[in-house]
C-alpha cells in the first residue's frame, strides 16, 4: 500500500471493481493466498506507513462528518509501546501483541514491536487494517454507539475499516498494489476468533466473519456498516 502524495488521478472504476470482487471472492471461501514477500525497492518504512494510517483515517472521517454536519473529535494521542510497557485503560492494563482504542483520555495505543513484526511478516496491509479498525471504536465512541454482545462492536469496526480504505483508495491518497488484497483479508484472518463464540464477552468474530464485515465496508462504504 503506498500513499500518493502527487495529487494523481482517480483510480479506475474497473480497477475500484477488481479489489472489491477479489475482497468478496476470497471471503466467499476462495481462500487467501501465502503473505507475498514486501516489495521494498522505494516501499515506504514501517513509520511511515502508521503516520500515513494514522493520518489519512482521521482525514477521512473529519470530511464523513461534516458531510452528516458533524464535527469529528481528533483522538488525544497515538501512543506506540513495546510489551507490557503500554498506557493503561481505566483499570485495565495494556497487554503485549496488541492495539487498542481507549475511551477514556479518548487515545488509540500499538505494541509497535507487534505491529512492525506484522508489516514485516504479512506486509503492509495490516497496517491498513488495524489502525483503521482502532479509529473505528473511536468514531463509535463519538457517535454513543450501543452493543449488546461485544462481537457486534468489533465487527461493525472492521466493517468501518473496510469502508475508510476503500474511500481512501478511491479517492487517490492510497494506491492499491498487487498482493495488497491478500494482505488484508490475511490480517483479519489471524485475528478471527477459533470458534464462533458470540457470548464471549471478548469475542471479534471469526476469520470469515472479520473478513465478510471487512469486505461490506469496503464495497459499500462505512454508511453500510
């Protein structure tokens, strides 16, 4: 995923169409390729990658909300950390392997030592993935959004992340490379759940289940989410 920072022309419909089928072909059960090796001939670094996530989602839903003549509240901070190092969340503490969003102080907090290992490993989608998806539970904190089951949170998060990068690709700031389809839905897939735990106060969904609310955001828009 590299952002464009020349101002270039729109993607084509077609090529918007191809990721979106190829996002609902392999959730549909097409299965997901092998991590492809990065390409890092003038690939941006694993920094450069969070600040433009960072960046670009906030841009994003800044203009979404005053499209609906809301004002959209920056998070306070953007906290990396490294194991058991990181910021704590009211009475909970920061765990290694993880980013969160927290409501209280209204900041989002990343194990960067996890995050690089998965831009290493997986490739720079997973970036694109989770920072979207922690800004996510920030919009839902904005907007007083109400669950039942925690599962239903996580998957209308990954259902916004879906619908910010496919804005983002659609508008120019992000281009979409080869191998970046399979990027993402790889992301989702390590994070699903192994069983489909709904009452599971610390559910996220499945692998399929991540990767179908990933792919509505994505082809419909975050309005869908």
């Amino acid at each position: 995923m590299t952002r464009d920072r020349t101002s270039p022309a729109l993607p084509s419909r077609a090529a918007l169409a191809r990721l979106a089928a190829v996002l609902v072909l392999l959730v549909a059960g097409c299965g997901i390729a092998a991590p492809r090796s990065m390409d890092r001939q003038g690939a941006d670094s694993f920094e450069d990658d969070i600040r433009t996530a960072r960046t670009l989602t906030e841009q994003f839903w800044t203009q979404h909300f005053q499209q609906l003549g809301e004002t959209y509240r920056p998070i306070a901070d953007f906290i990396p950390y490294s194991g058991t190092s990181g910021p704590s969340c009211g009475q909970e503490q920061s765990v290694p392997n993880n980013a969160f969003y927290c409501p209280i102080g209204h900041f989002i907090a990343y194990d960067q030592d996890w995050m690089e290992s998965l831009w290493s490993e997986m490739g720079d989608g997973s970036v694109y993935v989770i920072i979207p998806h922690e800004f996510g539970h920030a919009v839902q904190a904005q907007l007083q959004t109400s669950f039942r089951l925690n599962v239903q949170m996580e998957l209308q998060a990954d259902c916004y992340a879906g619908g910010t990068l496919s804005a983002l690709v659609g508008s120019g700031a992000l281009t979409a490379e080869a191998g970046d389809e399979d990027e993402l839905l790889l992301s989702l897939e390590a994070a699903g759940d192994p069983t489909d735990n709904w009452l599971d106060p610390a559910a996220h969904g499945t692998a399929e289940q991540r990767q179908s609310s990933f792919a509505t955001g994505y082809r419909d828009g975050v309005d869908a989410c």
